[in-house]
C-alpha cells in the first residue's frame, strides 16, 4: 500500500501502489498546468473523519510514497477517464477508485 502525504503535516492517504501511480499522473498534469482541484475521499482508518477533503494547490507539499521499487504499469485509458471526471466536476472523488 501506498501512502499519499499532504501538506506535510496531516497523516497519510493510504492507496494502493498501482492506484497510486494513476493519481500521480493526474495530480502532477493539473499542478503543472496551475490547475487546482479539490479531492475527497473515505479515510479507511477508523478516526472520526467519515470523509475527508482538500484542496490540491502547486504551493502545496505532495509525496507520493511506494511500497514496490518498481512503478506500476499505468493503464492510459484509467488516466483519461478519471481526468475527464475531474475536468467535469473541478473535484477528483477517490470512493470508486480507492475500491477498486
């Protein structure tokens, strides 16, 4: 499992390493362009957060961590799809693709 850190101060998001790297994808291609977003996920914890969002901005610290030494094979077609949700809705919602 992979850890996703924000802002260097809140406690990881947990996801799959191959998930993960998707996410890396996305994330990194908005950032570059000075696209801010939001992203909302269910922490799989059980702390008293049910949801959780945040705002995706360039001036704020990402890390991306892995478990395997070797990246992920990225599917192409995962990527566009979940960049299209996002372009849609200005939101990226990690429920469907953190269960899968």
């Amino acid at each position: 499992m992979g850890r996703l850190r924000y802002d260097g101060t809140s406690d990881p998001i947990i996801i799959e390493d191959v998930t993960l790297a998707h996410l890396k994808i996305i994330i990194a291609t908005k950032l570059r362009r000075q696209e801010s977003f939001m992203m909302t996920w269910a922490p799989r914890d059980s702390g008293p957060n049910k949801r959780s969002t945040v705002w995706i901005h360039p001036a704020i610290p990402l890390q991306f961590g892995f478990d395997e030494e070797q990246p992920p094979a990225v599917d192409p077609q995962r990527i566009a799809e979940l960049m299209q949700h996002l372009n849609a809705s200005g939101e990226l919602v990690l429920d469907h693709v953190l269960s899968s």
